[in-house]
C-alpha cells in the first residue's frame, strides 16, 4: 500500500512493506547500513542506518522502521550524521587495517561520511583462524553485525554459526567454538557473501585481490541453475559471488562458489590429439593425464578434424547408417546440445543419439509423457513459500540440490509440513515433521497405500478427477489391495504414519513433490513416477500454486539438453521420431530426409558397440567409461569401436579410449543458454578465454558437419537458438535480445512479451485430450536381491562437494580438499559387526567387480546397505551396479543391486587429478596475478 511521507523535506510515496531504508534507497538517498542487507532480515543491531523522525526523542534505525502517513523523515540532519559517524567511528577502532579490511562495506561508509583515524582504543585482536580451505576468520575485523548468523541460519539453514560468551568476550563461533575447518560447516559461503567487514573472507588471500572485471553467468553444475557472478583478473577466475536470480537470490553452495578453478587445472586440454598407431585398445587402458603423449600425438585441428570426419564418414558409408552413435552432453549449452544432436540425425543418419538424461531421470520422463504429455515440472522450487505440504522422496536436495534444499528449509521454518521419504537419512530429514525410511526397493508398496488412503477414506478431489483425469477407476480398483497394514511389513513404515502423511497431503491448500533418481533410477523407476503422478491426479494437487510434480534435474543443463533433442525417440521439444507430423516438420526446417525409427539408447549403444553393430562413436562432454551401469562391460565396448571422437575439457576415462581428442571450452568460457530443472531458459556468458587452442564446442560441432558433408555456417549462438525457435514451440516467445536483458525467461514462452508460465497444466494438461492419465503400478522387485553370498544391498549416488563423474570437482583445489578419497557409508552397528573402523579400508564386491575404498560411519545409511559415490576414478562404483534396465525409461538399475563387504582390501590410490596439490599451487598463482 502506498503511503505518503516527507523525506529530507520533500514529500515522496513510500510503501507500508518497505522499510526507512529500502525507501530512502528508492528514492536515491544513501544512508550507512552495516547489520542490514537487502534479502536478509532487519537486526538493527548496527546502529549506523540511524534517521531523525519529527516529534520522537530518539533517533531511529531506518532498517527497522516503516513510514506512517505524514510522517517527516531526515537522515541527513546534524543529529543523524553525527550519530552515524560516532558509530562508524567506534566500529573502525576495532577494526585493524589490513588487506582484508580495506575496501570492505565499513571502510567504504567511512570513506562516503569522511570518518578519520578513529579516537578511540582498539580491543584486544583474536588469533586468525586459517583451518578452512576455503574460507579465513578474522574475528579481529568483526563487528558482531549478526549478518553471518542470520546468512547461516536464516538464510542457508545450516545452523553452524551462532554467538558464545558475554560482554568483551562475545564472538561468533562455529558449532561448539571449533575451528571453522573442524565444523559442521558446509561451506557454502553464504556468511562470506554477507560480511560486511572482511572477518569473513575467501581463503588464500584471494578476497583481497581486485578484479579487472565481472562477468554474470550461471552455475555450471546441478539443475538448480544459480546464477553467479565472475570476478575476473587477467584471464583467471579470481573468486565467485552469487548473483540475485530468479532461482538463488544470490545464494550458491560450495561447488557454485567454490568449484571453479577446474578451468585453470594443467590437464586442461589445449590442442587436439591423435592417437598413436599400436595403441591398442582395452577395457583397463588408461593414460597418465601428466604424460599423454606417451599414447597420443599433438595435432593440427586441420588434422584433426579431418582423421575425426573421415572416420565417422567411413564407417557411415560401409557400414550403414545405424553404425554409428553420439552422446551429447548435459554440461554445455541449449545451442550445442540442438547441434549435435542435428549432426547424428541428418550428418550420421539414424537416431542413435542420446545423453546422461537415460542415466538420471529417463523413467521419470517416460512416465511424465505417458500420463500428462510433458516431460518437465509444473512447479518451480520456490513454489514451496505457497506450499503447506511438501513430499521429498528419493532424493537428497542438500546434497544434490543445495540451493534448491534452502528453500526447502525456510518453508519448513516458516511452518509447512515437510515429508521426506528415503532409505537414507540426511541433513534435511532434521527438518521434517515425518521421516519416512522406507525399505529400500519398495516405493510403489508405500506410495500405493498412499493411494489406498485417499481412496478408500474419501480423500479424493472428485472434481478434479471428473474433470480434468481418465483411468481413475482402473487405478482406484488397483490400490485396493495395497492397505497400510499389508504394506507396513513390505516398505517398513508402520499403518498409522502412512495414513497420517496420505492425509496431510491430500487435504493441505497445496502440497509439491520433488522426487530425484532414488525414485527414477530402478527396473521399476517409471512405476515410481506413476505413482507420484497419480497422487497429483487424484488429490488436484496439480496446476495451482504451492502444488504440482518436480523431478529434480541432476545436471546443470539435462533438462534444456533434453528439450533440444539429445534423446533418441524425440525431436526437439518432445515431438516423437515415429510421429509423421513431427518428422516432416524437421525434414523441411533441416532439408534433410530422417530416420522414422528411434534411435538407441545409452546402454543399448554399449550393447551393440560389443557386439560391433555400433562401430563409431561422437562423444561431446561425456564420460560412458565412468557413468554407465557396468563400467567393466562399458569400457569393454567402448575399446571395440572401429573409430571414436571424443570432445571434452580432460582427458576423461572415455577419452583413454579415443582414436582422436578435440579440446573444448569448460562452462565459464562460452556463451549460450542452459535450462534449469525450473524451466528458466538462462543465459551463460563467456567470462574468460580457453587455454591454448582449444575450441568453442559450437564451432567444433560446426566443423565436423562440414567434414561430413552438411553444408553449416553456424558463428554464433543467436543463430542457433533462433533456428531453434522456429521447431520449439514452448520457447518460440523467447528472443536473444530477451535474454541478454533479463538473463532468465521461463517457457512456456509462445509468443514474443509472454512473461512465461512459472505454474502450468491451470487449466488443462497438453494431452490429446485435455486430460491427465492414470497408469497403475504393481509391485516390481529389484532384478537382484540379497541372499547369502551378496547380503547386502548398494546405493549409489552423488555427494555434497562433488559432481558426476568428478572430471570438474576433482580438479577444484577447495572441493578436492574437502573430500579427496572414496569412501563408502555403512552403518556404525554394520560397521562394528564388521570389524571395521572409520577411516579403515574395506572392499565391496558385487556379481560384476570389486573396489576397495575407506569406510564412513553413517547412521543415516540403514543397516544391510551400504553407500557409495560414483565420482571416483579409483574406486568406481558403477563397476559394482546391475545394468539392467526399466522396461519403458531403459534406465538402469543404479540404486539396488546386491554385494557383499569385506575388511581391509588394497588401498585405495588417489587419482592423478592432482585437485589436493593445486591449493597449495593456487596460493602462488593468486598472489602473482
């Protein structure tokens, strides 16, 4: 609501939402402000914001006040000014002058209000604290503002830092006053963002350095797509912030802020390679990264892409068509991903193209498309602010999805139901009115009597279902049989919690469900989703805000790579390959004639490349030798090719097996968009040149084209994503000129001015028929069950500091630092029973391969299962997961398979990324710049 009120003598239009401060600003009036930051909750601890308002004794915190009707404010008097200098100049005398406080938020106001040398006596200086890799402790330099308290526990929901002590010896401190390396810490960096003084600065010096420039761009890791800031110094990323985006508020976790110096590794690529002759290929070839050319030769990109084209040609035009496979890349961009994924199509000739979507959430697409005919969520994340329930089941946000989890935490602060269903427990469960620890395997038993819940007690939403569903009897006829008190004894969650959670959901104004591959990653992940979809159906939890579907998307850019067609039974934007009406609409947008069959899948690629059906592969930004089910009969296949291309930023495990390599451009040194698991098209800007000679991805892909005969002329992405325009209808809307404004537009976007659609499905699902699909499931068990030789049951999955197959976050000095060995999660008792100590090596050993690598005690991790990450070179843990695959996703089974543990083994050999060396090597390389 408007308010009028006088300000500095002149009348202005205030809000009754919107502080002294927050309107002063407005209006182009700066007022000191050191405890307050925009997006953070007034403290008014400070006292430097200090304002005259006309008939009260006092003066006023302008961050704590809202202006009233009439009334007349004046920050500038010779009673505010004084007060605020008198302030500024207390807190300066505590404060030393060092490198890390000079520039800060303080010294700056100094500086605007002219504030001298202060009068006053300096306290007694606390040590340093230097134990974080990543971040420095100067409690010498803090003021007690209270912003990082607030950034840990309001903000992140992290709760390490509070205040201990009283008088001269209050402080923050990190949990119980341990040293910030020894705590609970995070390292999110959100209380380094907030500092206004320098106590809380980037480690190593590196705060202190002042960047040439800064580029805007966006997060390249986890679909959440944090937009961030790059500081710039010399063609080098010196530090990153968060920037204020529609999908972080300028909040990052540890890999956004912190995993960004991959691109400066020695490994970097820098000129195509050629493989040597007698080199043969085999499934335990490797290469030392430090002496590649032990096995390849330097190149000419002449050269290069001439051996690549002619190769990829040859096996075309002898062997068919269908000889040859690509696997696109989630991690570049929309333009790239469109390209490659036209080249196979019209450049190869088949359909055989596909990406890491087939190892993520595939089932969950299958599922989406079969019931509601649209493979993206209907809700954004921070729909959870609308939302009185939230269901978060097979997945772990705050590890997976950082960001995305503190909106999470901040709903359940402010009061919303959160539900989290998982086998494992995590950091989010302490924030859960119910934890559900299912029996791993057995999600359709405990979302099926859900079902039976809402059905069988009148939970129902009937008009919806009458208006806007079909199949709603098939299913309802189904869950019968699923009571809670039969399924209790099958999925481990007692009768009554499951009718207490079904009921929360059903009745709430508005429940969400954010599910990730503990869902999706089964032979019955697409029955998961199912059953997910069917909860939305029947409750209308769907197509209004606070509600609705959200697989959360692993990579920074699967769901845009998946809108662009890097799938093998659908064009771009979803439009099916078998479909005559989609296939015309690209022939003549492409002149070119297509494949109306689909193309192959991920692991149906690796079948027939071992069977030597496939004979060539295009690999662009993937890494099949580490991420497919099975790695063993992976890299098997993969060394049978005739001839294989891989495109890439590092040697990668797949690139071991390459006959030629072509150096490519890591996130942070190209231009294009990405699209995040919310929908939002977003725009990445190049901030820092590639090293030697490697290439754009774009003009890579540009350049093969030609060499195998399409005549493209691609210069840049604008072209390509206008081409992409004219066959996606959902971004049709969405102009390059847009996106340089706004940096993020969400599709739908049909039509040039659409502000996008944020919430869909409102009014209709964009079916044949206007309405929603019920799909019965039944109870599927896993391909392979524990029994006396493997007892016990292996999840795989990812962790906080690192992502995918670790090519990037294994070669980020910080996020190497933190977490530089494998280890595998295995309950204290289990541990105990085994004899084992944290911290000792034990072995895991399934049906198809053995690793050996350090335990953890985890008591999230429930007895008779153990945990691994898949991120480790040295001790994969897709040498031990079942390759069978969901009939209908093709999915495999990465999230159940039996194994058996065993103490002690060999110990486990760090990779030669050499992340752990390069803290030290950075030091030198930052204080040189």
């Amino acid at each position: 609501m408007s308010v009028a009120f006088t300000l500095n003598g002149t009348s202005v239009e205030g809000r009754s939402d919107e502080t002294l401060l927050q309107s002063a600003k407005r209006h182009g009036i700066e007022i000191p402000h050191l405890c307050y930051t925009d997006g953070m909750r007034a403290d008014g601890n400070c006292r430097a914001c200090m304002v005259e308002i006309k008939g009260e004794r006092v003066l006023a915190p302008s961050c704590c006040r809202y202006p009233m009707s009439g009334m007349e404010v004046t920050t500038n008097s010779p009673r505010a000014v004084a007060s605020q200098k008198m302030v500024l100049e207390l807190l300066l005398s505590d404060v030393p002058e060092q490198a890390y406080t000079l520039n800060s938020e303080l010294d700056q106001w100094a500086k605007k209000l002219c504030v001298g040398k202060p009068r006053f006596g300096a306290r007694h200086q606390p040590a340093q604290d230097v134990s974080h890799p990543a971040i420095a402790v100067h409690l010498d330099a803090c003021i007690q503002c209270g912003r990082c308290v607030r950034a840990c526990r309001e903000t992140q929901v992290n709760d390490v830092i509070g205040y201990a002590f009283r008088g001269a010896e209050s402080k923050i401190v990190f949990d119980l006053d341990d040293p910030m390396g020894n705590s609970t810490c995070v390292a999110c960096g959100e209380c380094v963002q907030a500092c206004p003084t320098g106590a809380l600065m980037p480690a190593r010096g590196v705060g202190t350095v002042v960047a040439d420039r800064e580029v805007e761009s966006v997060c390249p890791y986890c679909g959440v797509g944090c937009q961030l800031t790059y500081h710039v110094k010399e063609n080098k990323i010196l530090f990153v912030q968060g920037k204020d985006g529609p999908a972080n508020s300028s909040r990052l976790c540890v890999k956004g802020r912190y995993g960004f110096d991959y691109v400066q590794h020695r490994h970097r690529l820098t000129t195509p390679l050629i493989r040597k002759p007698g080199m043969k290929k085999h499934k335990n070839f490797t290469v030392d990264p430090d002496n590649w050319s032990d096995v390849f030769r330097e190149a000419t990109w002449e050269e290069a892409l001439d051996v690549a084209a002619s190769g990829l040609r040859s096996i075309r035009d002898t062997h068919g068509k269908k000889s040859l496979a690509g696997f696109g890349s989630a991690k570049g961009t929309n333009e790239e991903a469109y390209l490659f994924q036209k080249l196979v199509r019209i450049g190869f000739g088949s359909n055989n193209v596909d990406h890491c979507t087939r190892l993520c959430h595939a089932s969950s697409v299958a599922a989406l498309m079969e019931g509601l005919n649209s493979g993206a969520v209907s809700n954004q994340v921070r729909d959870v602010d609308k939302a009185e329930v939230i269901l978060v089941i097979g997945a772990n946000p705050t590890n997976n999805h950082p960001v995305a989890a503190t909106w999470m935490k901040n709903a359940a602060k402010a009061g919303a139901k959160l539900i989290v269903a998982d086998p494992r427990g995590s950091d989010l469960t302490r924030h859960a009115t119910h934890f559900l620890q299912f029996n791993a395997d057995t999600d359709v038993a405990l979302l099926n009597a859900m079902l039976h819940v809402i059905v069988t007690e009148g939970l129902v939403d009937q008009a919806f279902v009458s208006d806007r569903t079909s199949g709603y009897e098939a299913l309802a006829e189904n869950v019968k049989v699923f009571s809670p008190e039969l399924m209790a004894p099958i999925c481990g969650i007692d009768a009554q919690t499951i009718r207490e959670v079904a009921r929360l959901y059903a009745t709430s104004k508005g429940s969400m469900i954010f599910w990730g591959m503990g869902i999706s990653q089964h032979v019955h992940g697409t029955d998961n989703a199912r059953c997910l979809i069917a909860l939305a159906l029947a409750t209308g939890q769907i197509g209004k805000p606070g509600s609705g579907l959200h697989p959360l998307r692993g990579q920074n850019n699967v769901q845009g790579a998946s809108d662009s067609g890097l799938i093998p039974m659908f064009y771009p934007d979803y439009q099916r390959v078998g479909t005559l009406e989609a296939r015309k609409r690209f022939e003549k947008l492409w002149d070119a004639e297509l494949d109306p069959e689909p193309g192959l899948t991920v692991v149906e690629i690796m079948n027939a490349a071992k069977k030597g059906q496939i004979r060539g592969m295009y690999v662009m930004g993937e890494n099949p030798a580490m991420s497919d089910p099975d790695v063993d009969h992976a890299r098997e296949a993969i060394a049978a090719l005739d001839h294989m291309v891989v495109q890439d930023i590092f040697l990668t495990e797949t690139a071991y097996l390459a006959d030629v390599i072509l150096p490519a451009t890591a996130w942070p040194e190209k231009d294009g968009t990405v699209t995040n698991t919310d929908r939002m098209v977003q725009l990445g800007r190049k901030a820092i040149e590639p090293p030697g000679d490697a290439r754009g991805d774009l003009w890579i892909i540009n350049e093969l084209a030609r060499g195998l005969g399409l005549d493209w002329h691609y210069s840049h992405p604008r072209e390509v994503f206008n081409e992409m325009r004219q066959c996606m209808d959902s971004i049709a809307g969405i102009t390059w000129e847009r996106l340089e404004r706004e940096s993020s537009v969400t599709y739908p976007c049909e039509k040039e001015g659409d502000p996008g659609q944020p919430v869909v499905f409102v009014t209709r699902f964009p079916t044949a028929t206007g309405r929603g699909l019920f799909v019965p499931a039944d109870l599927i068990s896993a391909d392979e069950r524990p029994d006396e030789q493997f007892p016990m049951v292996l999840i795989t999955g990812r962790q906080l500091e690192h992502w995918h197959t670790g090519s990037m976050t294994r070669r980020a000095s910080v996020l190497d630092y933190i977490e530089p060995e494998p280890v595998a999660s295995v309950h204290p008792l289990d541990l105990s029973q085994l004899g084992a100590t944290p911290g000792e090596t034990i072995t895991i050993e399934s049906r198809r391969g053995k690793i050996a690598l350090y335990a953890r005690a985890d008591e999230g991790t429930p007895r008779g299962a153990v945990f691994v990450p898949f991120c480790y070179y040295e001790a994969a843990a897709n040498m031990l997961t079942n390759p069978v695959l969901d009939p209908f996703g093709k999915i495999p089974e990465f999230k159940y398979c039996a194994v058996r543990i065993s103490k002690g083994g060999p110990t486990p050999v760090h990779s030669s990324f050499g992340g752990g060396a390069l803290l030290t090597q950075g030091v030198d390389r930052i204080s040189n710049s």
